[in-house]
C-alpha cells in the first residue's frame, strides 16, 4: 500500500464524524500524524484510540471553529506535539434547513460563523506553521451548494459559495510561501450530517430517494470517496493545482435532468 503522507502533520477539523473522519482515517493509514479538531470529545476520542490502535498517530484536540482562541491553541497543541504542520482541512460544518424569513440574526451567525469564519481562524493561525515547510497544503470543504442554489437551506449554500471563493483567493495570496489551497466539493454523502438533515423531514426515506433521482450513479456517496480526493490535494499527487475545487458528486452537477433514471441507457445496447 502507498505512503503518501509519511513525515506529513495534518490539522483536520469536523474529524469525528463523517468525511472528517474518513479523511483522518485514510490520513493516517498514509503515514499522516493527524489532529483530530471537533466539538464532540467523545467521538473525537474514539477516533484516536481508533487509529491509534490501527497503529497510527493521532492526538483529539478539542476545538470549536467559531472561537479564534480555541482554533489558535488546537492547531498549536497538535503543531507543538508533532513538531510542525503541513496539511491543513477544514471539515467542520453544520447545515439548517429553514427558509430565509425563517432565520434570526443569531442563527444566520452561527452558521456562518462554523462554516466560513472557522476557515478564516485556522488558515490565519496555521500559516505560523505552514510557512516553514517548502510546500504546504490546505484543503477547505465545500459543496456542490458552491455552484448552485439549493431549496431550503440559504445560509448553507451562501456560506459554501464563500468557501470556494476564500479558498481561490489564500491559493492566490500565499502560493509564494509554497502553500496550495483547494477546495473538495462533495455532493449527496452518507454521513450523520445528512442523516440528521433527512429526518428533519417527515419522511426521510422518500426525501432521500427524491433527492438521488437528480444524481446519476443513483447513491448517496461513502465519506471514503471524499476522503481520497482531499488526500490527493494534500501531497504532491495534485501538484500545480491550486485555487481549484474538485467536484466529488456521482455526477449531480452534470445533469440538467430532475429524474436522472430517464437518461440511463435502454437495456438492449449493443
Ligand atoms: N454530508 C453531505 O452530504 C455533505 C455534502 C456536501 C458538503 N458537506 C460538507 O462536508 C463537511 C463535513 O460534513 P459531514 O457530512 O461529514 O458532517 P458531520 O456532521 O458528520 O461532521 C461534521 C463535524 O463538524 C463538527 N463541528 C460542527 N460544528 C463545529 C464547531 N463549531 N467546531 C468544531 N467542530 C464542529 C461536528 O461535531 C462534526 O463532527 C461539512 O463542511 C459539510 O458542509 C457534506
């Protein structure tokens, strides 16, 4: 099996659940050290004994995104007890579900504030560290909620177009330091983020089914497959690309069509 990331460190927030786990498990088993930033202490925890256990290096910092204090000492503690940093991905996230009358100040605030101004904190204060690499790497998640509108969640998409556009613009301002940013675009992923989301409706089951008639390969995609395209932008599988997004969506974006299982091929090819 490949190494890729052997005397790499990489920072990783949302790492205990969905595509951030993935990315820290995958990470690891590449020969990564990995911090593990996430709200959730419990989760974080299990990640690590996990990895740990699969011989990995992994350190759980807790950490909450919204704060710059709390992003500043999670990327210290792990930079300090790994001696350096080199890869940094922004995961962590959240999603609503209203409508745009439906939201206060507060809320609007606290969506952006985990989705962008999160970004914000751990680009600014890892470049302290990053600079001293000759090449280093961020990776910021977006969403194919960058490219298009999507019913029902404003905020969301708002903040995900932000990402892309912050992501395009550090690729600009710090490529002289050695630093790539690129931004990884998932679509529908089986996570507990989209679990959450679908049972927020009253019949999840049909939202689901509803929601993967519009994608072509017709599935809700595995973190794993997310995981993979953020390691290839953070070693130098990707290198020369920078300021560019990766669209990992089983073809959501590309079709034009509501009811993708109208454009699939007759059984009778040749
Ligand atoms: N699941 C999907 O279908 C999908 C699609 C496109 C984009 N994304 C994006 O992928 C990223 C990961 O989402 P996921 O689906 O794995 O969700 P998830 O809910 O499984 O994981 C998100 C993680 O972020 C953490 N988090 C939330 N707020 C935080 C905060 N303030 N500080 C620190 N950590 C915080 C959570 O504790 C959780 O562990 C998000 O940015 C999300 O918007 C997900």
């Amino acid at each position: 099996m490949s190494r890729r990331l052997v005397g790499q460190t990489a920072w990783i927030s949302g790492a205990a659940s969905g595509i951030g786990e993935a990315t820290a498990r995958l990470f690891a088993a590449e020969g990564a050290r990995v911090g593990l930033a996430d709200l959730q202490a419990d989760r974080g925890g299990d990640v690590e004994r996990a990895i740990r256990s699969a011989g990995g290096e992994a350190l759980f910092v807790p950490c909450d995104v919204t704060r710059e204090d709390s992003v500043r000492s999670a990327i210290d503690d792990v930079a300090g007890r790994f001696g350096g940093l080199q890869i940094v991905v922004n995961c962590a996230g959240i999603v609503h579900g209203k409508l745009l009358h439906e939201y206060d100040a507060a809320d609007w605030d606290r969506l952006m504030a985990v989705n962008v101004r999160g970004i914000f904190f751990a680009i600014k204060h890892a470049l302290a560290h990053l600079r001293l690499n000759e090449r280093s790497y961020v990776v910021n998640i977006g969403s194919i909620s960058s490219f298009v509108g999507q019913a029902g969640t404003p905020a969301y998409t708002a903040s995900k177009f932000a990402v892309l556009g912050l992501s395009r613009s550090i690729a600009l301002d710090y490529a002289d330091i050695g630093l790539r940013c690129n931004c990884v675009c998932p679509g529908i992923t089986d996570t507990p983020m989209l679990r959450h989301h679908l049972h927020a409706t009253p019949d999840p089951a049909a939202t689901l089914s509803r929601r993967l008639h519009r994608v072509p390969t017709g599935r809700a995609l595995p973190p794993d497959d997310i995981a993979r395209s953020v390691l290839y932008l953070s070693c130098e599988d990707s290198a020369g690309v920078t300021g560019t997004s990766l669209t990992v969506d089983g073809g959501y974006l590309a079709a034009a069509e509501w009811e993708t299982s109208r454009v699939t091929l007759p059984s009778d090819l040749p």
